[in-house]
C-alpha cells in the first residue's frame, strides 16, 4: 500500500467511509462530494493506479466491480431507470486519486456528455 493513496487508507480502515459493500477484491462507498443523488465509488483492494496498469491477473477484479455495480444499482433503485459507470484515467481523464476506481451514479437523468 502506497503511504498517500488516500484509497488504500479506507480499505485498510484507517479513514472513515460509508461503506455499502465490500469483499475480498472489492470496496464500495459513498462519495463524499455526490455529483447525482446516488454516487458511489467501487475499487479495487489491491492498489491499482488506474486503467493503464491493469495487468491479466487483474482480470476477476474487473468481473467483480462491475458484478458489484449492478448488484448496488438494484439494491438502491437506479437499475431500471438507469444509472452511469465511469473510470476516469489519469490527469486529461479527469482522475483525481492514483488508485483506479469507478463511479456508480444514478437517481437522476445524468446528461451527455458531462460536465
């Protein structure tokens, strides 16, 4: 775990989160700064930084976050309407934390594109 992935720290427990669900490859949890009336970030345990540094053994982490992004649009009611799964890949992407991760949104018409 890398000292300042601020990531590694909430799955290591050492900053608070609300978490909706984890296992033993993944973590979900309430973003703290909602950008849609659900938002949720699922990542992985293991530090990945991000997109480009997926290697094949990462393969069933992969499968997992996005098995766990349609089991947490179910289970918070944005499944039928429909939701937004996003991984932004470094600085031009738009990612702000060096470990990879995914935004589950949702409760709302998400427009195109964003932002």
């Amino acid at each position: 775990m890398p000292d300042n992935c601020l990531f590694c720290k909430i799955v290591a427990g050492e900053i608070p989160a609300e978490i909706v669900y984890e296992d033993d490859l993944v973590v979900a949890f309430k973003d703290i700064d909602p950008q849609a009336p659900v938002h949720m970030l699922i990542i992985p345990r293991k530090h990945i930084v991000g997109m480009n540094d997926i290697e094949d053994e990462d393969q069933q982490v992969l499968a997992r976050i996005h098995f766990v992004a349609v089991k947490l649009a179910r289970q918070f009611d944005i499944a039928e309407p429909g939701y937004r799964l996003v991984n932004n890949c470094n600085e031009h992407g738009g990612q702000a934390v060096g470990h990879l991760h995914y935004h589950l949104l949702g409760g709302r018409q998400l427009s195109w594109p964003p932002g």
